[in-house]
C-alpha cells in the first residue's frame, strides 16, 4: 500500500482533527481514489490552519520526513499574503521562494523517489479580500510564478488553479466558489478534487 500525504494550510486542513482528512478537496480527493483503486493508498492529511512556507518548513521532518510518503502533495502561499495584510507577519515572495526551494530541496534529499505535486495558490474577490483586491491578486501571482519556477527546477508537477478560478467566476458568481476570497467553498475543493485525482492519475501514479 502506498502513501499519499497532503500538506498546507487551513484549505487543505479543512476543518480536519487529528488524523482525519478534514472536509475539503484531500478528503474528496482520497473518496475518489479509493472508490477506484480499494485498498491501494493511504491517505494522510497533515494540513495545518495558518500556516505559511515558513511554518511548513519547521515541521518538515516530523510532518512530511517522518511520514515516508509515496505521493506528496502541497498547497501554500496565501497565508504568506494574508497575514501581512491582518498580522504584519506575512512571507514575502523572495522568502517564499527561497524557503520553498529548501523545503523541496530537503525533501529530494532524504526522500529520492517521493512523486510530488505543488498546487498553484489562489485567490478571488470576497470579504477577506475584497479592499485589497489588486494586492492580493498581484502576490498571488508572484506566488504562483515562484511555484512554477520551483517545479521546473525539482522536477516535479504543477497544478494550476488561479486561472480555473476566474474562468469558473464567468459561470457562477465568486461567492459560489469561496467563502471569503481565500477559503474555498465545497464546491471549489470538488472542482479542485477533480483536478488533482486526474492529475495524479496522469503525472504520478505511472
């Protein structure tokens, strides 16, 4: 059996405790795969609500190391943005970048044949966001410009949703697929459910 483990912040904790896998796209992500392939994956979720690279980084051997995953999956970076916004203690995208590398860096090193897959950071206009729009829409990008670059380097898959986000917002208005401009609604973390299971199927589980 092997392992898959998702790492962030609150969208992939969603709301999980302890070892459950929360309530957003990793549980939805983990029903669909064991649907289809019963009994071939352990799913584990060590999102943590608040946390930027950073704090990802600290934890990185008991929470990722430690763990032995097969299959690795990270989404982070907008709590780097938001919380310089609401706390003075954001990550600015020359950290960001540089911590990331590290962080996958560390990984490549103690973990060599681990697949791994960075999902694109997002963000729409909603209460947490709306006063600041063109602020969070511009660090977002930067964000999303460092996870490509970092993919590119390490070698591993990139998961776009920036970009879905707005084409989805021409269909249903942005309060269908987020809460507050940063925290998907169930809605988005199907849709990103659904993107990730193709993904992994196509780019990692060969």
């Amino acid at each position: 059996m092997k392992t898959i483990l998702f790492q962030g912040d609150s969208i992939t904790a969603c709301h999980r405790e302890g070892d459950d896998l929360g309530q957003g796209y990793a549980m939805l992500a983990a029903k669909a795969l064991e649907k289809k392939y019963p009994g071939q994956f352990k799913f584990i979720n060590r999102g943590v609500s608040g946390n930027r690279i950073t704090d990802l980084y600290e934890r990185r051997q008991a929470d990722i190391v430690d763990i032995k995953p097969d299959f690795l999956s990270i989404l982070v970076g907008v709590n780097d943005v938001w919380h310089e916004k609401t706390g003075g203690n954001g990550v600015d995208v020359e950290t960001y970048l540089d911590t990331y590398h590290d962080l996958l860096k560390e990984i490549r090193q103690a973990l060599p044949d681990t697949k791994i897959m960075l999902m694109e950071p997002f963000v729409n206009e909603g209460k947490a966001t709306q006063e600041d729009i063109e602020y969070f829409e511009g660090e977002i990008a930067m964000r999303s410009e460092a996870v490509q670059l970092l993919c590119a380097k390490h070698d591993v898959f990139f998961l776009s949703l920036q970009f879905d986000l707005y084409d989805l917002e021409e269909q249903k208005p942005a309060g269908h697929w987020t809460l507050d401009g940063i925290h998907p609604t169930l809605n988005f973390h199907q849709y990103m459910a659904d993107k990730w299971v193709k993904a992994f199927e196509v780019h990692l589980n060969k």
